[in-house]
C-alpha cells in the first residue's frame, strides 16, 4: 500500500511541471487525485498517464483558478464525487519578467489574479469543507525562491509569492490546532513550462543569464514532487527544495544589507550589453 492510499487529492495547475509531477507521485502512492489546470488538454493528457499507469483513477478538470464561480463549481463537483478531499496543492502560476517601469496594469492584474487570488480562491471554496469533514487535511501551496529573495525584474511574481508565504504561514498557525496542516514551497529554478508560457522582456543580458541558469542548474521536477510529498507525511511546514539555493537565502537572511548592495551592483552591470 502507498503512504496515501485511499487520499483524495486536488492538484491545481497539474498540467504540467511540479504539479503533473506532484499529480503522478501521489498516484502512484495511492490516491485518487484530481488534475486541475486552465490548459484542458494538458490536463487530460496527465489524467491519460496516471490511468494508463493502472493506479487510481485520476479525474481531469478544466478550471480557470482565478475565476472564484469556477472554483466553486469544482469543490461542489469534487465532493459529489469524493465527498471528502485530504490534500490540496495550489500551484498555478504565470511569470512576467520585465523592468517594472514598463509592466503593464493588466500584466500586474493578470499574475496577481493567477498566482495569488488562485490560491486564495482555492482556500475559500476548500477550506471550509475541509474544517467540517472531519478527519483533518493538508494544503500545499506552491510559492517560490522568488517568495523568499526579491529578484529583479520579478516584481509581480515576487510580490504574488511573498505573500503566498506570509499567507500559508498566517493560516497555518491559525488552522494548526483544527486539524489542517500547511506546507510553503519554495524551489529555486526549475524545468518547467512557467518562461515558455510566461511574459519575458529582459534587458541588457539578463535573458541569456536566467536561461543559461536554468539549462545548467534547473531542478527536475520529480524530484521536488518527492520532497512535496515527504514534506506531507511528516507535516513540514516549509520546504526549500532545490539545496543549490539555500547558502543564497542564508546570506540573503544573514546579512541583508550588504546582499542588496552586492544584489542591486550585479543587476545594473548585467543590464549593458
């Protein structure tokens, strides 16, 4: 029997990266998991493999997080079937990348909506289910390094992650004692969809530099769905799960000052060309 058997599980933005691989893991450890992503024919091709892998059935939905009336018609569709949901991952997200004197309101509006009121929306329409079914639950929510350092030119997905953090942490303590447990997590770079979909407009070098990174030293994204899913059982609360970053948010943490002096002299060289 795998460690979740039995678990209904509710992976949002499951169409690919962390959340296709966290969505695989938790199947192949038992659960019954429901793969939810705005891109339906990524979501069916998740809920493809894990059938076709012959584990627990896997239920694919086309959901738009952002949008509260859609998250709700999912909870109401998900307890219909399941009557219960044990694990629940929010890990949608989009990524504009751009001086931010020339990101545009409906850019801001658009990563705000994704990646923080997509989370927010899923904790609404969940949590109070949660609370009254009985038998407790576990939210992981997706945020990032970016939620724990300021990087340049990542000011609204910095913004959105940051308070992913401060958010998990706020409810954690507050939930904590009701039986619900939550996990933040926080890779650094990792091979995902989340450039190729995302909005780019980089200066000087600084595309060749965050590209070159991620070819180089990107975290596969099995591998964080198996630090996801150990931080689960034993109920840890924040997870940094790509160990190449840790001294940077250790220095970052240590000596704050002087890493944004360094930070901010590093950034305006790499703007020339």
């Amino acid at each position: 029997m795998g460690k979740f058997q039995d678990k209904v599980v509710v992976v949002i933005g499951a169409g690919s990266g962390i959340g296709r691989a966290t969505a695989l893991a938790f199947a192949r450890e038992g659960a019954s998991v429901h793969v939810v992503d705005i891109d339906g024919e990524r979501a069916r091709a998740v809920t493809t493999e894990i059938n076709r892998n012959d584990v627990r059935a896997a239920v694919a939905h086309t959901v738009d997080c952002s949008k509260l009336d859609q998250m709700e018609s999912l909870a109401e569709s998900i307890y219909k079937m399941d009557s219960r949901v044990d694990i629940i991952q929010n890990g949608a997200g989009v990524l504009v990348s751009a001086p931010v004197e020339k990101i545009a309101v409906e850019a801001w509006r658009r990563s705000i909506d994704v990646n923080l009121w997509g989370v927010i929306n899923s904790l609404i329409v969940f949590l109070p289910r949660m609370l009254s079914q009985g038998g407790g639950g576990h939210v992981i929510n997706i945020a990032s390094l970016a939620g724990l350092i300021g990087f340049p030119y990542t000011a609204p997905y910095s913004t959105t992650k940051f308070a992913i953090v401060g958010l998990t942490e706020a409810i954690a303590i507050e939930l904590g004692g009701r039986g619900i447990n939550f996990t933040t997590v926080c890779p650094g770079a990792v091979s995902t969809n989340l450039m190729n979909d995302g909005l780019l407009d980089l200066p000087g070098r600084w595309a060749d530099l965050i590209r070159n990174a991620i070819d180089k030293h990107a975290t596969n994204p099995d591998l964080i769905a198996d630090r996801i899913l150990e931080a689960v059982f034993k109920r840890k609360g924040l997870i940094v799960p790509s160990p190449e970053v840790l001294p940077l948010w250790w220095m970052k943490r240590l000596f704050d000052e002087h890493f944004r002096y360094f930070a901010g002299r590093a950034a305006a060289v790499l703007v020339r060309k």
